[in-house]
C-alpha cells in the first residue's frame, strides 16, 4: 500500500493570473496581515510556493519557478503554456519524479538497477492536491 501526501501549491497572484484562476487567500488568525501566512512542508505535506514570469501581463506563455518551502529546493518550467490546474499538478509531479530519480542515482542513493522500484513507489503513492495563494503582493 502506498503513502498519502497532501500537495499544497502556493500560488502568487501573477501565477493565478497565468492560469486564469480565482483562489481563495489562507485566513489570518489574528485577521491581520490576510493572505500572508507561512505555509510548511513535514511528513504529511508538501508545499509549493509558485510564481509566473511573463514577459507582458497578456502573455499566455510563462517561467514558472515552483519552490519546496522547507528545502527551497527549486523546479524551473521554462515557456510553459497557459494550462489549468490539474495539467499544472501533472507537470509539477513529472518533473519532481524525474529530478528525485536523477539526484537519487547521481548521489549514489540508489543503484540505478533500482530506479524502477523507486518510481513505482513515487507512482503509488495517492497525492491530493490543494491550492491558496498566501501572498497580498506578487
């Protein structure tokens, strides 16, 4: 049986424009400061904060820098399409599954006789995905 991860992706607002979305903003507890909370990543959660770079604000294509919150490890689309959500979800997954293969082999973490059975362990594991942007500014 696989594991169960949550997949946060913090989107600032030029991302959520990108992709032509409306999202809610992570409440405040104290009401100040809305839509500027911290999001983590740990053992049931891994979030994303995501950014869009585009060279006009009616572009439909973008960089897009998606980063881990805790690591700051960093995922780099270059000229992305303007896509929904979901079809950014599939490409954040591809790629994070091919960079997690490549820095497993290339550290010696695993032998590459064993990749497959550590893409099949990323592949059954269930990800459920939600979206928020924490960010009052771009």
């Amino acid at each position: 049986m696989g594991y169960l991860v949550h997949i946060v992706i913090s989107a600032s607002n030029e991302f959520i424009k990108w992709l032509g979305l409306d999202l809610e903003r992570i409440p405040s507890i104290d009401s100040k400061c809305i839509g500027t909370q911290a999001i983590i990543s740990n053992e049931n959660t891994l979030s994303w904060q995501c950014q869009a770079l585009r060279s006009h604000s009616r572009s439909k294509v973008a960089t897009v820098i998606a980063v881990e919150a805790t690591s700051r490890y960093c995922i780099i689309f270059p000229n992305l399409p303007a896509m929904s959500m979901a079809q950014f979800e599939q490409e954040l997954t591809r790629r994070w599954l091919k960079e997690v293969l490549a820095m497993a082999t290339d550290s010696g973490a695993i032998l590459p006789e064993n990749v497959s059975g550590m893409k099949n362990q990323f592949n059954n594991t269930s990800m459920t995905f939600s979206s928020v942007i924490p960010h009052i500014n771009n």
